[in-house]
C-alpha cells in the first residue's frame, strides 16, 4: 500500500513555519540576554539574570558565600562563634538557620529619581552583589534594631524565621573582603546603585555631602558617566564605627520583591 504525500505547497508552509518560530525563539532569547547591562553581572550571587528591555531581573538563592554561624552545622560554610559582634557586643545567636530561598528582584533598567520618594518596607528592599537582600533600619514596624544588633553574625548578617538571610548594617564581609569601604555594595530596588561608607579616595562620608536619602550624583569606577548612587548610612550607629546599610526612603521609582 502506497503512502499518501503531502502536497508540494503544504511541504514549503510547514518548513517556513519551522524556521520562523526557531528564528523568534532563538531572537527573542538573545534579546533578553543583550539587554542586561555589564554593571548588573557584577551580582555574582545572582542564580540569573536578564532584562525585559524595561527591567532587570535578579534571582537569587539567598545563600552567602562566607562562613556563618546561621548555616547548618553539615554545610560546609558552618562556622561556630561566639566572639563579639556589631557595636563591639557578644554574639548571642538567634534561633533561625539558613534556608535557601527563590527570591527574585525586579528593579528598573533606566533608574530615575521620583519625587514621592516611597518609604523602604520592612523586608528586601535591594540585593548585595553575593545575592544576600539588603533590609532597611527597623527589626519590626517602627521596631530599632537595637535588639537584634546582638545577633549579627561575624559578618554582620542574619537570618529572619523564614530562613532569609540579610544585611541590615555595613556588610563586613564585602566591604573588608571581596571590595573595600568605598566599592560597589549593590543595588535597591529603585535600581540605583549603593556603595560603601566611603569615596574612592579615602574620605569617609558626612551628613553634609550626602542628601537626605544618604546618596548624592558623580562619577565612579562603574559608571565614569555619573550616576545617583547610596552609601552605606552616614549614621556611625552606636558608636560602633559601622554604618546602617539605608535608612529613610527611596530616591527613585521602587521595583518589587517576590519569594
């Protein structure tokens, strides 16, 4: 029995069709891709990264890449401590681990300032270069972190009930390890940048070169155009000599957070 073919014309519209949904895959992906700027790569915790031509994209696992009395004592990553802590305090460990999350930042590809200047929430409100959420000054609603600062591991950091690790203050661990006091920390939701304590040249920041949202605009070794950027709070909190990672409210439009 003979198989029945398939007309000539029905041949040449399936082929076409093949070859322009690979083209529009294959285009679309690269697009995605092209779009991330070389600043964003420099998220090296991130698990990916990619744009919408509007956005950026940033999951992350929320894992730190330093030791921490927080992981599970089978992680590798596992350290005990018991030495001091922010502001010179005993480290008094809080009773949540590490736990990997699936968080994912949408922060705006073109940052630009708006003059509602939203407060920073209680939670994310931007991501470290290692993946780790920055959180603002509070514990809890209108909560000082004046309770917690006890439990802030070696590297100033700690885990919430849910297991999310994060930054409240200067993470130690970026600004005296992988970068100095005057690098590139991360970035907040609002897609600015925000950088350490210092200036490239040394000078530690003041309240009278810095705007009430603790940024200001020049140039920097990421963006030699100039860009509104943080730095870490210019509040020496507690005398520690260590800094509040943000406090007060976004300088422009905020993306969001999802987990």
């Amino acid at each position: 029995m003979k198989k029945a073919k398939l007309p000539l014309v029905t041949l040449i519209l399936l082929i076409a069709a093949a070859i322009s949904c690979s083209k529009s895959t294959t285009t679309a992906a690269d697009t995605t891709t092209n779009t991330v700027p070389d600043v964003y790569k420099k998220i090296y915790g991130a698990t990916s990264i990619t744009s919408d031509g509007a956005y950026v994209y940033i999951k992350t696992k929320d894992l730190p890449d330093h030791k921490s009395a927080y992981y599970p004592t089978t992680n590798a990553l596992y350290e005990a401590y018991s030495g001091t802590t922010f502001a010179g305090y005993t480290f008094v460990k809080n009773p949540n681990s590490i736990i990997e999350q699936t968080g994912t930042f949408k922060i705006p590809l073109n940052p630009a300032v708006n003059t509602a200047h939203a407060a920073t929430p209680l939670g994310p409100i931007g991501i470290a270069l290692n993946g780790v959420p920055f959180f603002n000054q509070y514990a809890g609603p209108n909560q000082p972190l004046t309770s917690e600062i006890v439990s802030f591991d070696k590297y100033y950091g700690h885990p919430q009930p849910q297991g999310m690790y994060h930054y409240h203050v200067e993470p130690l661990y970026l600004t005296t390890v992988k970068s100095t006091k005057s690098g590139l920390m991360g970035f907040l939701l609002d897609g600015f940048p925000v950088y350490g304590p210092q200036e490239e040249n040394g000078t530690v920041l003041v309240s009278s070169q810095l705007d009430s949202y603790h940024g200001h605009t020049h140039t920097t070794v990421d963006y030699p155009n100039g860009i509104y950027h943080y730095h870490a709070s210019n509040v020496n909190y507690l005398n520690s000599g260590y800094y509040i990672l943000k406090s007060g409210s976004y300088y422009g439009t905020k993306g969001t957070f999802t987990n």
